[in-house]
C-alpha cells in the first residue's frame, strides 16, 4: 500500500507541474482533413455496425462498417462551419463561400400564405431559414430553404432543396416535403415524403445527386419505417408498414427485388447485393436472417 501512495503522490506532482501544458493541449482540436467533420444528419450508433436508417420526426439513425466507410476525400471539397459552407479547392483555400440564412420569429402572418385570407391578424411563427446537408464524401451539399408559418396545430409553407457541388456551382433544385439522406458514396439520396396518415400512401424516392432525376419510387404503402441505401448507392431496402409488413431489396440497376413479410426493426444492406434483416426480443435487436439479391 505504501508503494502504491509514494507512487501516487509523485504522479500528482507530475500533474502539478505540467499542469498548464495539460489544459493547453486539451484545448487543443484534432488535426485532420477538414472532411472528415462532414457526415449526414444521422446520428451514427457505432463505427463497426451497419443499420438501415430509422425514420423517427426529422431524426435519423444509421451505421457503418470496417468495409463500408465513407471514401477519403481527395480534391475540392466542402465544409460547414457553423452558419457558413466553405469550397475548398485541392490546397484547402476557400474559393466560394456561402452563408445559411437563419431567421425564426413570431409575427403576423405575411400576405403570400393562405392563412393571411382568413386571418390577416393570426400571430404565427414565421419561418424562413436555410439548413445544409453535406454528403459523407464532401463532394456534394444540398441546402434546404424553408418558407413557411407554424402553429400548435398547423403548418403552411413549402421547403426547397438547391443541390451543389463540390465548387459551389448549382446542378438542380426541387420542392421537397423532407431531408435528404446520401449514400455513402454520395451518388444518390433518399427522399422520404412526410405526410399525415390520412393523407394516403407514403412516398419513398431516390434521386441521383449530381442530376436530380429519379432512380426509383414508390407509393405503395402507407408507412415507410426505415429505408437505406448500400454504400455505393446500389441496392435500396426498406422496412415497410400497411399493407401487411415486411421489407423490400431492390437492385436499382437490374429493378430485380424481393420481399419478405415479417416484423423487421431494422437492417444492413451492403454493395454484394446481400442484407441482414433483424427481429426484435423486446430488449435488444438480433440477427433474423440473411438474404441476397443475386
């Protein structure tokens, strides 16, 4: 024991003396590529684990693999430093700059909504702000500009997505009712439409990214509980609700797909074509089965 307490006064004063040296390299950030900040608005569960993306609100959770992480960065790239989304050519210099426009307030209702017709007076929250959505490999970013009006019970406006690339140039836009999710390579997003139940079948889409056109839809059931890409943007699956349940993989380039009926929680697809489906005990998801495509 006294060993021990001699050995553990002498740390301390170790710790004493270099105390300053400590704070200041605590202080310190990482060193590294400015990319590898970037990531979607997923919440990452862990480095070795794979999961579909769960669709909960405006949150979404995913994972990624040992085999399946997301590309260096090599060349231009983007970063997002609070309000600003920086363009960097090879060297790290800034060649384009943007700035988010972020404005949320209580006001009247402007005379462009509807409500302003029924009720010019209505004190709403007015929204109009924009939100970036870098992809994992920093060679594309989506800003999303909402325009609208807000209450306890209701909702009056319209999101726009303007897609750039890795320069600042534009190379599509379009009305969306949600957030995009990359690929882990980039080259294509998921669009997956919110709506209310009764509205009617809930839309699932993907989009390549560097055009805008569409991959693939579909508008068959009325909940979409969980959808994700494989890293090369490849092979879609999703978890599906009403009619029945189960999930679908897809191969978007031969339109070949299956399906399984069951009550999935949620998944892994990878580039071979192949997924792991997960069943839940109550407490904890394990291993259902695996299937392939090919």
């Amino acid at each position: 024991m006294k060993r021990i307490e001699r050995t553990m006064l002498m740390v301390m004063a170790v710790m004493l003396v270099n105390g300053v040296a400590l704070v200041e390299a605590k202080g310190k950030k990482p060193k590294g590529d400015p990319a590898a900040s970037l990531s979607s608005p997923a919440a990452q569960r862990a480095e070795d684990v794979a999961g579909s993306q769960k669709v909960e609100g405006d949150t979404v959770s995913t994972g990624t693999t040992a085999t399946d992480k997301t590309p260096e960065v090599k060349g231009p790239r983007i970063v997002v430093e609070g309000d600003k989304v920086r363009f960097l050519d090879e060297k790290g210099n800034t060649k384009n700059e943007m700035k988010l426009h972020k404005n949320k307030h209580i006001g009247k209702v402007p005379s462009k909504f509807g409500l302003y017709k029924q009720n010019p007076e209505a004190k709403v929250q007015i929204i109009d702000e924009e939100t970036s959505f870098p992809s994992p490999n920093g060679k594309y970013i989506s800003i999303v500009h909402e325009d609208a009006i807000g209450g306890d019970e209701f909702y009056e406006g319209k999101r726009i997505l303007k897609m750039f690339d890795n320069v600042g140039s534009l190379l599509w836009e379009k009305e969306i009712t949600e957030s995009p999710w990359y690929s882990k390579q980039g080259n294509r997003i998921i669009l997956l439409a919110t709506r209310k139940a009764e509205e009617g079948p809930q839309k699932l889409s993907v989009i390549e990214t560097s055009n805008g056109n569409e991959v693939y839809e579909c508008n068959a059931y009325q909940e979409i509980v969980a959808a994700d890409l494989s890293p090369d943007g490849r092979y879609l699956a999703f978890i599906y609700r009403l009619p029945g349940e189960g999930i679908i993989l897809r191969d978007l380039e031969t339109v070949k797909s299956i399906q399984k009926d069951g009550n999935y929680s949620t998944f892994k697809v990878f580039n071979d074509g192949t997924a792991e489906l997960y069943k839940s005990d109550g407490y904890k998801d394990y291993l259902a089965e695996r299937i392939s495509i090919k």
